[in-house]
C-alpha cells in the first residue's frame, strides 16, 4: 500500500485527525487570487505528472549552485518491469530524447516544444510504474497539451524557489519509505517539504495536508536520502500551479513533534 492509499484508510484518517486536529489554511489575501491557468482539456493527472517533470527541471537548473539531491526520474524504473518487448522498446526510446531534451534544456535554459513533449511522454511512463496503466497510445501527445504547460510555466517565479543551500528533487526518506510501499514526495527547498498541486482548487484540503504528515513522519524515521544528516524540516506546503503560488506554514504550528512520532511509530508497527 502507497502513502497515498494508505492515508485514504478509514482508520489512518481518523489517526491523524486525532493526532492533528488542526489544518493550515490559506490567508484571506491569498485565498482570493483568480485563477492564471485554467484546464484546456480533461487530461488532469497527465499534465499534473508532466508539469511535476518540467518545474524539477527547472529547479534543477536555477538552483545548480547549491547542494542538489537528484535521483533517477520515476519514469527510468519503467525499463526494469515486465513489459511486452514492443513497450520496452518505446519505453527506452522515450527516456533516451527525454534525456536529450533534459541535457539540452541544462546547457540552454531554453524550454523546447521538444522538452514538454518529453514530459508527458514521462508522465505516461509514471502511470505506467506506479499504477500499471499503460496508455495505448504511449508517446503520443496533444497540442494544447503543450500549450496548457507552456502557460503553467510562464506563472512559475524562481523567486519562489530560489534554494540558498539545499534543493532536493523527489526526496526519497530512506528505509522509512518502504514502510508504506514507497514513497517520494515533491521537493524539498532548503528546510521547507513542498508538494505540487495542479488543481483548479486553491485551498489546502484535510487529504493534502495528511500527505504532508505522512511525508513529515517519514522523514522523522529515516531522514532525506542524499541530504545531510543534520538537515531539519521545519516547514511543509504546497505549490498551487495554476495560481502560480507558494503558500508555506511553519511545522510546529500543526505538527507536534510528540504526536507524529506516535504515528511513526505506528508506521512501523503496521510493517511489522
């Protein structure tokens, strides 16, 4: 069981609940932006998944100068699962120009048409590896598609991500993943735990803000893979995409230190 299915559970949602009645939300002058980037189709998980891709891109190029954690995409894990000889092929094709594309984009600071191409084409390769649902038509791509993301980035600010020692794509938390079936989240910017949300919904919901516990739980077992043992989350919040905004909190405002290592703890006991 994912964290994500795994904080669906009747039973870890009314944990949490009792464990963190208290849930951030958003501040009054934030909560009545309009929306920058509205859906140009009904394909949300894949430009969801795909924009996921092209702001780690991003971040990996505009925080080059500071300790960078990057793993291997999700996407790279697809070659190593049973698969008919056909998709294998197409699979490796499609991380070998996305790896093109990336090299390119690295050295240019330019994102290519290619570019996006290759992030949807690596998002259908997540679903691929983390749900098994493989695309009968894997590698193919539509125009507004691209257009739709092309627009979600002009809204990104790097002031918002501007790290000043430390950037982690996809933080992994060592052995304390695999206490849930694995898990990774977002980013980690300097000492804040980030996730991002393509919704049309600008508010932090009872399931969003779980997932940041979970994260923050993982993270109290195991640490960050890649980062300094001495690193220290002392914010979590979520990117909204769409709205092109970064709304953080501070941890100990909802997060008491001795309740989330209750639910550590019952991670580990439910492994066992």
């Amino acid at each position: 069981m994912s964290l994500t299915s795994l904080i669906r559970s009747s039973e870890v949602k009314e944990l949490l609940k009792n464990y963190f009645p208290k849930t951030p939300a958003l501040p009054r002058s934030m909560a009545g932006e309009k929306i920058k980037v509205l859906p140009l189709s009904n394909r949300y998980v894949l430009i969801g998944t795909a924009f996921d891709y092209l702001l780690r891109f991003y971040l990996e190029r505009l925080n080059k100068n500071v300790k960078l954690v990057v793993d291997k995409w999700v996407a790279e894990y697809v070659p190593h699962i049973p698969l008919q000889r056909s998709l294998l092929k197409k699979a490796k094709e499609i991380i070998s120009e996305a790896k093109a594309n990336h090299a390119e984009y690295l050295a240019s600071g330019h994102i290519t048409k290619n570019l996006i191409i290759s992030s949807l084409q690596l998002a259908q390769l997540d679903f691929i590896y983390r749900a098994g649902q493989v695309s009968d038509n894997l590698g193919h791509f539509y125009e507004e598609d691209i257009e739709e993301l092309q627009k979600l980035m002009r809204v990104v600010s790097a002031d918002l991500f501007k790290a000043s020692r430390l950037c982690v794509l996809n933080p992994t938390f060592g052995h304390a993943s695999s206490l849930v079936g694995g898990a990774d989240a977002d980013l980690l910017i300097d000492d804040a735990l980030i996730d991002i949300k393509t919704t049309i919904h600008l508010k932090i919901s009872r399931y969003e803000f779980n997932q940041l516990v979970g994260y923050y739980a993982l993270y109290k077992i195991a640490g960050i893979d890649g980062a300094d043992s001495d690193v220290e989350i002392k914010k979590a919040g979520i990117y909204f995409s769409r709205y092109g905004l970064l709304y953080t909190f501070k941890i100990k405002d909802f997060i008491s230190d001795d309740k989330v290592i209750e639910f550590a703890n019952f991670l580990v006991r439910r492994k066992k």
